[in-house]
C-alpha cells in the first residue's frame, strides 16, 4: 500500500486553531500509528491514545510544518514522553500487570499466512518484555526513531539504550526460536 | 552477557573482528546459536513491517469530541492503591475542564505528574509538571480505608468534600489553584494553602458538623507543613531514585491479618509459591532471593536485584510473568510488583518484592494488607543492611 502522503501546512495550521476538519483528517492519517504505540506499549491503550491525542492539539501550533522534523516524528516524540511519564508514575505507585494475554503461546494455525503468523508471534512475544526493553524495540523498529533521540527522551545515555535493545531483541529472539523448537 | 546479546550487538556491528570471527566459528558447530543468528537477523525488518491498528470508530470520535471514554474504570482501578495509601483518589469526568484527566481528592496527600485538574478538598488544582497536593478535612478522617469505595455514590463523595485545608507544593512546573477570577498561580519552588469553600449542600451520609475557624486552622497547618515542606525539598535532593519520593509519604494502611482462603488452588498455597520461585530462581542472571514470606496470605517475594540502569527491576518482573504463566492454573492471576531502592554511604541497595494471587482472591483489604507487610518487610531489610558510618561514629 502506497504511504499516505503528508498534510499540508496549512491543514496543520488549521488543525492548531481547532478547525474540525483539519483534525479529523489530522486524526485519520496519524491515529494509526499512535495507536499502534498505545497498544504495544499502554497497559491502557484507549486512554494513551486519548491523552497523546490531548496533548497534540494543545502543543500543535508549536509544530514547524517548515522546519526539519516531521510531523509523524513529532508525534511520536509526545507519543514517547507520555507513555514515560505514565511508565514511572506505574513504578512509583506498584502496577498490577495483567496477565491475561500471557497466554500467548498457542501455537498458531497452520493456514495462516506466513507473514502474518510472524507478526502474531511477534506481537506476542513483544508482550513479554519489560517496559523500557519493548519501548525501545518497538519505537527503534517499527517507528523508525533513532537512538540518541529516544536516549535523550528518557533522559538515560545512549549506552544505556543500546543496551535495553539489545536485551530486547535477544529476549525477543529466545522467545521466537524457543516457539520453532518442538 | 548472554549469546543473544552478542549475536544482538553483532548485528548492530559493535562487537570486535576478533569477537566476531569468534561468535562466527561457533555459529558453525552450535545449531542452536545459528538459528538464533538467523532469527534476529530477519527481526528488524519483520519489525519495520507490522502494520498499523485500525483505530476504533468510537474512540476516533471521542478525540474530536474533546470528550473522554473509560474514565471510570480507570479510577475503580485506582482505588485498591489508593486506600492502601490511605487516600480517596477517584477519578472521575469534570465538565468544566474536558481535555484534561480529572482526579478527586478528599483527603491525604498526592503526588501529581504531568497535565492534570484535580478537585482537592472541593478546590480546583490545574497541575502542570510536578506537585504534592495535601487535603486535610476539617472535622477528621472522613471514612474507613476499608470501606468498599466502589458502592460509594457520587452524592457521598460530594457530600464528604466538608472544609478542609489544602495545600499545593510545585516541585516542577506550574499550578493554578481555583482557575477563574480568584485564580493563583505558582510557579516551581512555590507553595499555597487554601481553606476550602463550603460545601455544596446535598444528599450524604454524613452529618454536618459546625466548622471551627477554617483560618485558623489554615494558619496553624502552614506553619507544620512550611516544615514539611522543608524536609521534603532536603529529602528529595538526597535521592536518586524516583521510586523512593513517594515511599515516605505513602504510609500504608496496617490492616488486619489475613486468612487463607479455604478453596485456594494448590499453586498459591506456600509450597507451591515456593517450588515456582525455585524454578524461575535457576533463570534468574541478576537477582537473588532474599525471602519468601508466607506468614499470611499471599506469600510475598523479596528480591534483591544487581542489575544496573533504571530499568533494574525489568528482569525480575519479566521473571514473575514467566512463573506465573508456567504455575498450574488456568484462572486470572492478580499480581503486583513494587520497586524500592535505598541508597547507603556509598551504595546502592535494589529490592524488587511481587505477590501472585487468583484475581479473585484479592479484596482491597487484601491488597491493603500486603502493601503494609511487604513496606515493612522492606524497611526491616533496609535497616538491617545499613552499616553505620565509622568515620562519624553513627
């Protein structure tokens, strides 16, 4: 599928201004992905996605359509600090996790198609990581961002994130040959 | 490190040639390490290829709205936590400030991150950063910590919002207090105390007292928590860990002793907790077990994790979700993880303590119980652990 293209500067000034149609297409380009974020990455994933939402359109008038940064960057910048924030006041106050989705290892179908069966086992394995491990896989990975700029999100040296990847990936790649081995 | 993590940072091309060369000629007689190679090869474009949610219609709509959505369950979430901390936190729609998480306190003392209106004491506090807001009612404690906050009604709540005074503490950031004409704004490093306005007159099923001099008592109360307020600006630039800001002030309800429950599975029972730590024990690279206390029901895990970073607690949890998915149950499982850090003369002492239950087990008493032994449990280890310092003779 071709990548949708980006909104205009003007539809972004509009947005920031509180016209409805700008938001609306602002939320249907974008919403995907933030709430793809959400999902891996919020115990609550509607409320994440409701907050980040918040937070977009109080801070859009400071997005630079004509600066350097991109707008789906941007937007998983805040995606990125909101779920930190939430992330320490959780360790602060003692999580309960759930555990329903634990149950993961179902083996899957046969008939699934390859593809698609990777991305289940995937996404499940991705469950089983801690917070800050997953958050950098999945912000490195699927959201393109880069290191350094999550390191400087978290407020940790880029060493320190380097190395919450690397425990997530091999994490990760336990989990998905452990499930080939009969 | 593990074998994983170096196939994981050859990937990234941060080993050495000869420590490359070196994991490459085992990869030649271990299959295992060369299935794993080919695993995580593939990963990051596996990654880089998952698609993205479609959003539900409904919470699109409630974006655009301005409005929220599962508020409720949220706060009935919250509720186990915060009588533990001997605190009514509910967290409810406020139709006055839509676009921001809305939280009532009655009484206690609360520390708030981030963009958030909280109703204190019946006053309206918009946080913007980092603050400690403390209520304290007029007429004394308003309830029980035990009382089933969920069959409380809204008009009781409002009922018990009777006078109090409430202070607002900026660590980061900024508040407004009363946003509208009588407005004040504080800055970071700022403190206020109000007397609450009186309180709506309603339905409720607590009686009225007549109120003493709200000034007075206001006055009275900024001189204690002006103290207050200076232990904890010295106590927060000693620590080092965000985890050890609110321990202090969050003084967990005693409760009572609990029972164990008649049809427990035998999973949950001491020797079945005991024999699954065991097992995860033999996983575990960096954290060892410092007790399991099953005086009472749930027993509790206490350990002391070595792990460096602020992600130091991650692979005990990761450990805990393993036991519990392995233990031989098919039901919910209800657990919580608590994180404390303390740090000594020159270091660091880390310990990670979780209890695992059937869901159905653990009641807010419970939960309120556990919190208090396992505070305890902690504040015993710290204790013993701390060697005085012989340069100043303590």
């Amino acid at each position: 599928m071709a990548p949708l293209p980006d909104l205009s500067a003007d539809t972004l000034r509009r947005a920031a201004r509180g016209d409805a149609r700008a938001r609306r297409a602002l939320v249907d380009r974008h919403g995907p992905m933030l709430y793809s974020i959400c999902r891996r990455l919020s115990p609550e994933p509607e409320d994440c996605y409701q907050e980040i939402w918040e937070k977009v359109f109080r801070g859009l008038h400071r997005f630079d359509p004509s600066g350097p940064a991109r707008l789906s960057s941007w937007l998983a910048t805040i995606a990125h600090r909101h779920l930190i924030d939430r992330h320490r006041r959780r360790q602060v106050r003692g999580e309960a996790i759930p555990l329903g989705e634990l149950s993961a290892d179902t083996p899957q179908a046969d008939t699934l198609m390859a593809a698609r069966e990777n991305h289940q086992r995937l996404e499940a394995a991705l469950r089983r990581l801690p917070e800050g491990q997953r958050r950098v896989v999945v912000l490195h990975h699927i959201n393109g961002m880069p290191l350094n700029k999550i390191a400087e999100q978290e407020g940790v040296a880029v060493g320190t994130i380097k190395s919450r990847l690397h425990r997530g990936r091999a994490r990760l790649t336990q989990l998905l040959v452990r499930e080939k081995t009969p | 490190m593990t074998d994983y993590e170096l196939l994981s940072r050859m990937l990234s091309g941060e080993l050495s040639r000869a420590e490359e060369r070196d994991l490459k000629t085992r990869m030649k007689k271990e299959p295992q390490l060369a299935a794993a190679w080919e695993a995580l090869h593939g990963l990051p474009d596996i990654l880089a290829a998952m698609p993205e949610d479609e959003v539900p219609p409904e919470l699109n709509a409630a974006v655009l709205a301005h409005r929220r959505v599962r508020q409720l369950s949220r706060a009935l979430r919250l509720v186990p936590w915060a009588l533990a901390a001997g605190v009514l936190l509910l967290v409810l729609g406020w139709p006055d400030a839509p676009s921001e998480p809305t939280a009532v306190l009655v009484e206690g003392r609360q520390i708030v991150d981030g963009e958030v209106m909280v109703l204190a004491g019946g006053v309206p506090v918009s946080i913007d950063g980092r603050a400690e807001i403390s209520v304290e009612p007029l007429d004394g404690p308003l309830r029980d910590g035990s009382q089933e906050v969920n069959d409380m009604k809204l008009e009781s709540i409002a009922a018990a919002l009777v006078g109090a005074v409430v202070t607002v503490v900026v660590y980061e950031g900024s508040a407004l207090i009363n946003p509208g004409a009588d407005a004040v704004a504080l800055a970071a490093g700022e403190t206020h105390t109000v007397g609450s306005p009186a309180p709506p007159s309603g339905p409720g099923d607590r009686p009225v007292t007549t109120r003493t001099s709200a000034e007075a008592l206001a006055s009275a109360s900024r001189d204690e928590l002006t103290d207050r307020v200076s232990e904890l600006e010295a106590e927060l630039a000693s620590l080092t860990f965000e985890q050890q800001i609110n321990r202090g002030r969050l003084s967990a309800h005693e409760g009572s002793p609990q029972e164990w429950p008649d049809d427990l599975p035998a999973a949950f029972e001491p020797e079945g907790i005991k024999e699954a730590v065991a097992a995860s024990m033999a996983r575990m690279e960096d954290a060892e077990l410092v007790s399991i206390d099953c005086d009472e029901f749930p027993c509790f895990v206490t350990m002391e994790s070595f792990a460096e970073g602020d992600d130091w607690s991650g692979s005990v949890e990761l450990q805990r979700n393993i036991m519990t998915s392995e233990m031989d149950y098919e039901g919910e499982v209800s657990t919580s993880t608590w994180a404390h850090a303390h740090q000594t003369n020159d270091d660091i002492q880390k310990y990670v303590t979780f209890y695992v239950a059937p869901e159905d087990s653990i009641t807010e008493e419970v939960s309120s119980r556990t919190k208090y032994r396992i505070e305890s449990a902690i504040e015993d280890l710290v204790a013993e652990n701390s060697v005085p310092d012989e340069a100043d003779g303590e």
